[in-house]
C-alpha cells in the first residue's frame, strides 16, 4: 500500500534555505492556554511561530511589505520541519504535538478552468460525453478530425480566434469550454469557501457520486487585497468529471466538496529568488499511486498556458471585483489523464487511497491521500472558530 511520503527532502523547495516559506500550523492545547492555528514561517530546519506579530495568513499577505515583514518577525520555535511533517498525516497523529494545516486561511479560493489547449479539448469531450467515460475515445477522434487546428498557437480574444469560433459554430463543434478557451474571458470561479481547504499530508474528498474524476496539478497564486501577487504555493483541484460533463450548471458539485481543495506545502514569497517569471517557466510532474499497483505519471508546463497568470489574477480581482481578505487563484492545468486505468476505453478515474504527488522545484511537493468527502475528516473550524480562537488567545 502507497505511503505519503512527508519527509523534508521530498516536501520542500530543492533550494529551501534560499526559500522565504510561511505556513499554518495546529499547536495543541498548552497548559497556560488555548491552542489553535498559528501561522508561521520556516527558518532553516525550525518552525518559527509568528503569530504574535502577524495572526493569520491573509493580514501577512495584504501588509504593505509581506516579505520584510517575514523576515524581520520574532517568534518562537514550535518544532523542526521534519517533525511536523511526520505528524501532518490523520493516521497515528499525536494530539499533543504540532502538525502542519493549509497555509492560507481567510483568503477566497478562487480557480481558472480551460486555460491550456490540451485540456481545453478534454473538457469538451467531457462534455459531449455527457459524462460517460467509456464515450471519450471516439468523441477525442471526431473532434481532432474536424477541428485539425492547434488551438495552443490560437490567443484567446484574437481576430483568429474569433475566427475559428465562427467555423466551429458552422460545423456545430462550438462549447461553452472554447467560449473561455479562445474567448475573450477567462474562466474564473469560486473553488471553495475560505478557512475549507486542506494542506499537505491531508486527505483530499471526491465526492461519492462520482465515477469519473482525476487531479489537477495547478500553479496556486496568491494575491493581496490590492491585487498584487505575493507569492505562490501549488494546488490539486480536484475534479468530478462526470459531474462537470453533464451540466456546466453542476460545476460546485463537481468542484466544491469537503476536501476537494488541496493547496501548499507552503507560500513561496516572491524575492530576489523567486518571481512571476519563475511562476510563468515551472514544470509541474504528478504522480498517482493506487494501493492496486497502478502509477499515473504526468506533467503540466507553465509555458503551454494560454493566457498570462497576470491577466488571469487582472480577470480575477480588480474594480469589478473584490477580496478584502485577499485571494489565491489556482491557474488551470494541462493535465487531463487518459490513461486506462481499467476496462480499455475507461480512461483513468481515481480510487480510494490513491496518494496524489503534484511537485515542482522551486515549491516542493504537495502530497495527499484521496478519499470520499463523507467519510474524510469533516471541515469544522471556518471563519467564525478562527476569530473566536484568536480572541482567547489574545492574538486579535
């Protein structure tokens, strides 16, 4: 049976002492008070707890100067990295020691769809397929026929854009996916509520109905209240394909249940180290382990994407728009997995136990177990528990 592998080497960025990297922990309960989150930052092997000067996530990221602010805090070690990773993961965790939560917490979790080629094309035959898998194969070979067009070349908006719409129309090959695709707008929705997502060595939730479904490796980015993008983390949006495929009116059952947005390890600041530019080149890699034996490899590379990533968070906050909490914005993937995983012609779907690898350079691996959202660990501490909590601990 696959394991999730949380140790140090595997979880962090390859050049982690040059890494400005902040995070959430769980402290349990002390004797001289309450316990609770706390956001922290990593500091060579050690957690620094720096709650006391900066309480959540979202003020770290909407202060004028996250990263001075970062790296001037003061706090207390609470462990080392390596031993809140083995004590992350639900099964045979110790309450009484720190483990690590989602680095993000009052932000809204927003998500952008269709914004690779590749998977653009898979989320139309999902589509056509009216969310039967075994009708993928031959919906895949009409639409390369007919389309016979490298849609990756294509920029959305464009007068060649506008174009190829109007001979899909004709050939009745239009979707509402190539509308976001190659039109003029983004697809950006609301993932999950804020305080709902999970974090490395969590369990992520597919919902129970679904027979259909897949990872997707995506380029988190997070994003101040003025809409200045602060730094980046990976994400997993986790997908019900069968769900999408018969209605795009079922897109929050497909995408919003309870652990279906995983995000981290941590927030990479941006600095001298680490910028857009990094964000805009980074090679994903995913690996899938079922406790079957079947292994799911894939990649996504940043430089495929369709639209820009500032365009996509300019789409996403901005006058029309607001997120005093500030925002993170998963980017989109171009990963859509056709693998056979059984029957040929089923493609690949998850399984109970799956361990979920997304991992990259300069941001480490986030690692997760895949089970279904009613049985996984219910979501219990929201906005409410975390200003009560911080209040008791007079850190607010």
């Amino acid at each position: 049976m696959p394991n999730l592998d949380l140790t140090v080497d595997t979880v962090l960025p390859r050049d982690r002492d040059a890494a400005v990297l902040a995070g959430r922990v769980w402290l349990p309960q002390a004797a001289q008070g309450e316990g609770g989150p706390a956001l922290v930052v990593l500091r060579g092997e050690e957690v620094v707890d720096i709650s006391a000067t900066v309480p959540t996530c979202s003020e770290l990221m909407n202060a004028a100067d996250p990263l001075s602010l970062v790296r001037s805090a003061v706090g207390e070690t609470v462990g080392s990295v390596a031993d809140l990773l083995a004590n992350t993961p639900v099964d045979g965790r110790d309450a009484g020691t720190p483990w690590f939560l989602s680095p993000i917490d009052l932000q809204a979790v927003k998500a952008c769809g269709v914004t690779f080629a590749e998977s653009m094309i898979e989320r139309v035959i999902e589509e056509k397929a009216k969310g039967d898998a075994s009708a993928a194969d031959a919906i895949r070979q009409e639409i390369a026929e007919k389309i016979g067009t490298d849609l990756s070349k294509i920029t959305p908006g464009s007068d060649e854009a506008e174009a190829l719409k109007a001979a899909l129309i004709e050939r009745g090959m239009w979707s509402q996916y190539l509308e976001v695709g190659i039109g003029p707008y983004a697809e950006v929705f609301t993932k999950a509520p804020p305080m709902s997502s999970v974090g490395v060595g969590a369990d992520v939730g597919l919902h129970p109905i679904s027979t259909w479904n897949n990872p997707e490796p995506e380029i988190t980015l997070v994003v101040g209240a003025a809409g200045t993008i602060v730094g980046a983390m990976l994400g997993n949006d986790v997908n019900l394909r069968d769900v999408e495929g018969r209605s795009a009116l079922l897109l929050g059952k497909a995408k919003d249940n309870n652990g279906s947005a995983a995000v981290g390890p941590f927030v990479r600041l941006f600095d001298e180290t680490f910028t857009l530019d990094d964000v805009r080149a980074a090679e994903l890699d995913l690996r899938v382990e079922g406790k079957d034996q079947f292994v799911l490899q894939g990649h996504s590379s940043m430089r495929k994407i369709s639209r820009d990533v500032a365009d996509l968070v300019r789409q996403t906050i901005g006058p029309t728009h607001q997120y005093p909490d500030g925002v993170v914005l998963m980017t989109g993937t171009l990963f859509a997995p056709t693998q056979d995983r059984g029957a040929p012609g089923q493609g690949f779907t998850h399984a109970e136990g799956d361990i979920v690898t997304i991992s990259t350079p300069k941001l480490g691996a986030l690692v997760n177990r895949v089970g279904l959202s009613d049985r996984i660990a219910p979501w219990t501490f929201g906005a409410g528990a975390l200003m009560r909590n911080l209040a008791k601990r007079g850190l607010i």
